[in-house]
C-alpha cells in the first residue's frame, strides 16, 4: 500500500482531512459536522495520510496542554486501512514532533477499540474519560524520551 503522511498544506486537502474525521469519528454517532473542530485546531500540528487516489485514509492532531504536555486528538485510520501499520508511524510522527517542541509526554483519550493499539505504543491506562460523544474512553499517558 502506498501512502504519504503530511501536514494538511492546501484548501482541498484540509478539507479531505477534516471530511475523513468526521465521516470516520463523528458521522457514525450521528453528530453534526459541527462537531468537529474545537478552539485548539489553528494551534495544533495536524497529519492527513492520503493515499496512491489522494484520498484521506488516517488522520491526527497533537495541540499543547503546557510548554511539556502534548495531547492526541482526533486520531483515526479506516476500516480497510488498519492494522497495515499506518496508525503507528501517525503516532510516531506526532511524538517526534512533540519532541522537537519541548512535549515531554503525551496524554490522550482512547476509545475502548484503541486501548491495545495505544498499549503497543508504549502508552499506559491511567483512568476513565467522559467523551462529548458519550462513547467510553479511557486516558492514557506516555513519557517521551
């Protein structure tokens, strides 16, 4: 499979990149395409994968909690396209950036589904989360080194 992982840098590939995360994690809760974007995303350093069709096919966000703390959003990678690795190198891309920046450790909260990806990835459960989409989640946590 052949794909490119990059920074969101034309009107039409944002828009792929945000379609992707609403169709991927907010459509199929029935939420409004409103939902999507909170008051972080013009802070935040974003990753589209599109594939060989420019498609988008994955996608993540790390923003800032504090000048050591990043934090994993919006995270997500489709059905067909899961478990090929993708996902992975996402999450190493964002903690290589968050490293460049100073982030000394990572939080995010994970969908029950995620938890054993997250796990592999050296992130460790620290409790529950209550999502505004009222799917349980657990947050997690990772120190970079």
């Amino acid at each position: 499979m052949n794909y490119i992982i990059k920074s969101p840098e034309t009107e039409i590939e944002w828009d792929k990149y945000f379609n992707f995360r609403w169709k991927k994690l907010r459509k199929p809760l029935g939420m409004a395409k409103d939902s999507l974007k909170d008051e972080l995303e013009g802070e935040s350093f974003h990753l589209v994968v599109l594939n060989e069709e420019e498609e988008a096919i994955g996608g993540g966000r790390l923003h800032f909690n504090s000048k050591t703390e990043g934090q994993i959003r919006y995270m997500a990678v489709s059905d067909s396209t899961q478990r090929k690795g993708v996902g992975s190198k996402i999450v190493t891309k964002l903690e290589e950036y968050a490293l460049s920046q100073g982030i000394r450790e990572i939080t995010l909260n994970a969908r029950e589904g995620a938890i054993s990806f997250y796990l592999s990835m050296g992130y460790k459960e620290t409790g529950p989360y209550e999502s505004d989409t009222g799917i349980p989640h657990i947050t997690m946590r990772k120190k970079l080194t």
